[in-house]
C-alpha cells in the first residue's frame, strides 16, 4: 500500500463471517494498510466525482476501454452512483479491482 496513492482504499473480507468491508481507517480518518483481526484484504477501492451523469458514464466508459487494453485486466466493478455530497447531490465512480 505504500506504493498506492491514498484515494486508493483496502477491501476487506471478514474471515468469520465473509462480509465486505470498507479499509481499516486510523484516527486521522485515512488507511493506514494495516489488516486487524480476521479481516483479509482481498481489492484496492477509489471513489472519482463527476460534474454530471453523462461525465460518470464516459469515466465508465473509459475504464472499460483501458481494462480491454490492458491484457483483460478488468475492474471488480465499476460502480456509477448519485449521492449527497457536500449538501448537494453528486455522481460518483466507484473503482473496484481485486488484489
């Protein structure tokens, strides 16, 4: 993880129970890589804001266009979400690729 920008985020599995979870975040509210307890990490998550819909489609598309390039090397998922943020709502990307 040290390598990784630190918009990236860790994808844990728990052991026990298989849940996902999002990355283990220390005080400061940023990953800090490490894996506690029966948590396994198992994918690198990042979030990209868009201005609108159709700029989070393109984004989609792009990645898409970039994971068949690149030897099949596709995303876990790619996610296009609309949300509240920072008291206005926003479109989102959620990147998800497996470890």
């Amino acid at each position: 993880m040290k390598t990784v920008e630190p918009e990236w985020k860790l994808m844990m599995w728990d052991g026990d129970s298989g849940d996902e979870h999002d990355s283990i975040e220390n005080e400061t509210g940023k990953s800090d890589g490490s894996v506690d307890g029966d948590f396994v990490p198992y994918g690198i998550s990042r979030v990209f804001w868009h201005e609108d819909y159709m700029l989070g489609a393109k984004f989609c598309t792009h990645v898409a266009a970039v994971a068949q390039m690149n030897a099949q090397h596709f995303p876990h998922e790619v996610i296009l979400h609309r949300k509240l943020h920072r008291r206005n709502w926003g479109i989102f990307t959620q990147i998800g690729t497996l470890l």
